[in-house]
C-alpha cells in the first residue's frame, strides 16, 4: 500500500509544484534555465543518499528516460499549450496513462489487467471533464509526441527500478538535465525575483515529487502509478484557485471525482 501512497504524494508534489515553476517563469527565469535550475538543486538534495550502484545498462536506461520524459516529453507539452493551448495539451497529452501500459506490457515490465485500463478510462475521463476541450491545432501533434514520450519514459522507469535504488535513478536524471540545459542558449537567464520559486520547484517538484514517483514505479508498477498521478492537473488547478481564493467548479470536483474512481478501481484488483 505504500507504494499507492507514494504515487499520491508524488501527485501532490507535482501539483504544488506547477505554481512555483510558473511563478518563476513569470519573474524572469527563462524555462531553460528553469530546468538546469531545478535539476541541480534536486542533485544536491539526492546526492547524498544514491549509491550510484548501476551497470552500465541501466545507466543508458536512465539516461534515456530523462531524455525522454523530462527532456522531450515536458518540451513537447510545453509547445502544445503554446500552440493549441492548456484544453488541448491536457487532453492529449494525459493519454499517456495508456501509453505507459502499453509500453510497459510490450516490455514485459507487467501483464495486462482490465481493472487497470478501465481506471485508466475512468481517471482519463475525469481530466477531460475537468480540464479538457477539443483537440485543436498544431498542439495535438505536440500533445501525441508528449504522450508517446512520458509513456515509454516511465516504462524505462519500470526496468531501471529492477536494477538500482529510487535514488539513484532521481540523481542521475538530474546530473544528466542540469548541465545539458545549463548550456543551452537562455539556460543562464535567471533573475533574483525568480530564482527562489526556481529552487523550491526544484525541491517539491523533482528533489521529492520525481523521487516519489519513481519509488511508487518500484513497488506497484507502471499502470497503477500513472493512474495514481493523474490527479496532478486537477489538483494544480484546484490549489490555484484555493491559493487565489476562486471558487472551486463543479467539474474540478466531478473530474477529481472520476479520477479517484479510476484510482480505487485500480487498487481494489491490483
């Protein structure tokens, strides 16, 4: 059961971390320099608890699945909200839950079971209804790349899991994202107002939510951890309307409703 406990708390920490890293941007952190930030102070939180205990093999997966889910996939995210905007990028781009099954089971990381493809359903449904719109524009592309990209992203998490700790597999993503991004152009354009909300980001959102995540990967799985985290965007929103004190939709409720569905469906037949 810790390993469903995990996955909520890495879905909470991603949530409040959405806040802080807009906030950041906002203040004059580019969204490069936001990476390598974020990705160094996560590195010097972890740092001290990896063992670094990885073959050779492994390090080439866990270098891949940075790559692909925090390198490409975040990208591609990223460019459909640009584009086609948050309705659209959500909608597309949380198709993952099913990607990361699909990847997994080909992998043979796990079998495949029905209650988890109908709570991914019911938490897919949920996001939609909460957050969702028709798919438009250029952003559906980027939506299908990011999707494709955080499913085999966290199936690679799954086989990484098998060989080495959460913790190193945390440190490692970040030593590989921080200097990559540190190089790019803007990835040393930070501001003083920014950077704080740059380094808390770092904390919550990699040093403890992807740490998170990757352990609950380790106990119960790829399906029923990306299930378990499908709250995030409904959560996000929720806590900025709380934080901004907005009232609260009906459909943020109805949505959280389906996902939490989708997450019992899926922990009552695991």
């Amino acid at each position: 059961m810790d390993g469903y406990v995990s996955a909520l708390a890495a879905a909470l920490a991603f949530s409040f971390n959405a806040p802080l890293a807009y906030a950041a941007t906002r203040k004059g952190v580019s969204s490069t320099a936001l990476v390598a930030i974020r990705n160094a102070v996560a590195l010097s939180v972890l740092l001290p608890l990896a063992d670094f205990k990885a073959s050779t093999s492994t390090l080439l997966v866990i270098t891949a699945s940075a790559l692909l889910g925090p390198g490409l996939g975040d990208y591609a995210y990223f460019k459909a909200m640009y584009h086609s905007g948050v309705a659209t990028a959500v909608t597309i781009g949380y198709t993952y839950i099913f990607t990361a099954q699909l990847f997994s089971v080909a992998m043979g990381l796990e079998s495949f079971r029905a209650s988890a493809a109908v709570g991914a359903a019911l938490a897919f449904l949920g996001v939609v209804v909460a957050l969702g719109g028709r798919p438009r524009g250029p952003g559906v592309f980027y939506g299908a790349i990011a999707s494709a990209a955080w499913g085999l992203a966290s199936a690679l998490l799954g086989v990484a899991t098998k060989e080495t700790t959460p913790y190193t597999i945390a440190a490692v993503r970040s030593a590989i994202l921080a200097p990559l991004f540190l190089v790019l152009p803007e990835g040393r354009k930070v501001s003083a107002p920014g950077l704080p909300y740059a380094v808390l980001s770092g904390v919550v959102g990699l040093a403890l939510g992807s740490l998170a995540f990757i352990y609950a990967i380790s106990k119960i799985k790829v399906a029923a951890t990306v299930v378990s985290t499908s709250l995030t965007p409904i959560l996000s929103q929720m806590l900025d309307r709380a934080i901004n004190k907005s009232p609260i939709s009906p459909k943020h409720i109805l949505g959280a409703s389906l996902v939490a569905l989708g997450i019992a469906t899926t922990v009552m037949n695991n």
